[in-house]
C-alpha cells in the first residue's frame, strides 16, 4: 500500500475528530468528554460505529439505535480531510512542512463548517493558531520568522480597514482567520488566498442573486471563502502566480 494511501486513512481518522470539533465547539461542549454519541438518543457508540465513511454507509446514514438520519457532513467532512491529506502529501512529501500544513488545513476544514453553520469563527482556533503558526516559523523555519510576523498583521489590518469602511460586510472572526493563516504562510501567501477566496464569494454571491437565492441583504459568511482561497493557493498558488506573471509580460509586451 503506497504512503499516500495510508495518509488517505489517516485522514479519514482525523475527519472523524474534527467532525467532534465541529458539532461541539460552537455548543461550549467538550471536545473529549463524553465519548461519541448519537446526538438524539443519546446512547454511546460503539467502535463498528465509528468506522469513518464505511460506518455510515452500513448503517445507511441512520442511527443503528433509534433510526435518526446522520447528517451527510459526517462522511463528507471525512472524505474531504483523508483527500486534502493526500493531496498535501504529494505537494510536499514527508517533511516538516507537511505536518505544519496539515495542521492548517484541518483548522480551516473546522472554522469553514462553523462559520457556514454558525455565523462565527472560533477564537478557540485562531487564537492558539496564531501562536503554533508562530511558533512553528521560529522552530522549523520554513519561512521566515519576519515572514511569519508580517503575515500577521499585514492581511489582518487589511480586513481590519475593510471592516471599517464597510461596516458589516466583514466580522473580526474574519480578521483574526487572516491573522492565523498569516503566522502560518506569511503576508504574501495569505493575501493571495484571500484575493482568490474574495473572487470565489463575489462570483458565487453575485450567481445566487441572479438566481434569486440571495438578496443584497443577505448575510454571507466570509470565513470560508477565505479557507477555500487559501488552500487553493497551498495547492497550487506557485502554477497560479507563474501563469499570473506569464500573462502580465505577455500584456506589457504585446
């Protein structure tokens, strides 16, 4: 079985916790007590149970003990971190930084289905994700711990004027998410991620209005945009930024 088969199942695994994050962080519950449970009969799961993907599947998105429907974001959210877990892999291999972006990406899996679902984003995440970011640049030194610090302050004060000026239209959650991405990419990644993630909302924000779904008054969550744009630069911003730069001499020289 190749390495990238088994970070695939490692992954699966840890979609299996962060799906425990995400049902109870924005609950004030424990993430570690009580042991796994059905949300509505309460009673305690078992290990076949808790089988990712496969115990779903078997069960046929039902509780195998009161016959409730398992919310689809179970196995979704496990498939989609055993996924970025294999594609992080083969974007860098066995080395420190795979394990540093795996950490991310995991936080930003969590803050998008939070913030999609609850209108918030965790300062549990981002607070002590600005110092592992932080702390990582300084320990590992895959980039610069200058790189670092700068990528702290100089996404998030952008989204701190963008909140002011345009009252509403942005959260603090959303200054503190840059923050964090920041101490972990630094200022030149983490602006590119929100630029691709603001492209990303304004398109799909803009479709939903012509289809009638939305209105100007809806209120759409930021946060995940900004995850989404910021792991499509992890994955593919250095073939984004040659095709940029491509382009850009091809305009200037005609």
């Amino acid at each position: 079985m190749s390495t990238a088969i088994y970070i695939f199942i490692f992954g699966l695994i840890v979609g299996s916790f962060l799906n425990v994050v995400i049902y109870r962080l924005p609950e004030g519950q424990s993430i570690i007590k009580p042991p796994s449970h059905c949300p509505q009969c309460k009673t305690k799961l078992k290990t076949f149970d808790l089988i990712p993907v496969l115990s779903y599947l078997a069960a046929g998105g039902k509780c195998r003990y009161c016959g409730s429907k398992i919310s689809f974001q179970y196995p979704f959210v496990e498939l989609l971190t055993g996924f970025f877990f294999s594609f992080t892999y083969l974007k860098f291999g066995i080395s420190v930084e795979l394990f540093i972006m795996l950490l991310l990406i995991s936080a930003l899996i969590v803050i998008s289905y939070i913030d999609y679902k609850y209108m918030i984003i965790p300062n549990y995440i981002t607070y002590p994700g600005i110092v592992i970011g932080f702390l990582s640049a300084i320990i590992f030194n895959y980039i610069s711990i200058f790189d670092s610090l700068l990528g702290i302050f100089i996404p998030s004060l952008l989204l701190l004027l963008i909140a002011f000026i345009f009252k509403g239209g942005m959260g603090m959650g959303d200054v503190k998410l840059a923050a964090m991405l920041g101490s972990f990419l630094g200022f030149e990644m983490t602006l590119a991620g929100i630029f691709v993630g603001s492209l990303l909302g304004s398109v799909i924000g803009l479709t939903l209005m012509g289809f009638g779904v939305l209105d100007r008054k809806s209120r759409i969550p930021f946060g995940p945009f900004i995850c989404i744009g910021t792991v499509i630069i992890i994955f593919f911003g250095d073939v984004l930024f040659d095709w940029y730069l491509s382009l850009f001499f091809w305009l200037i020289t005609g």
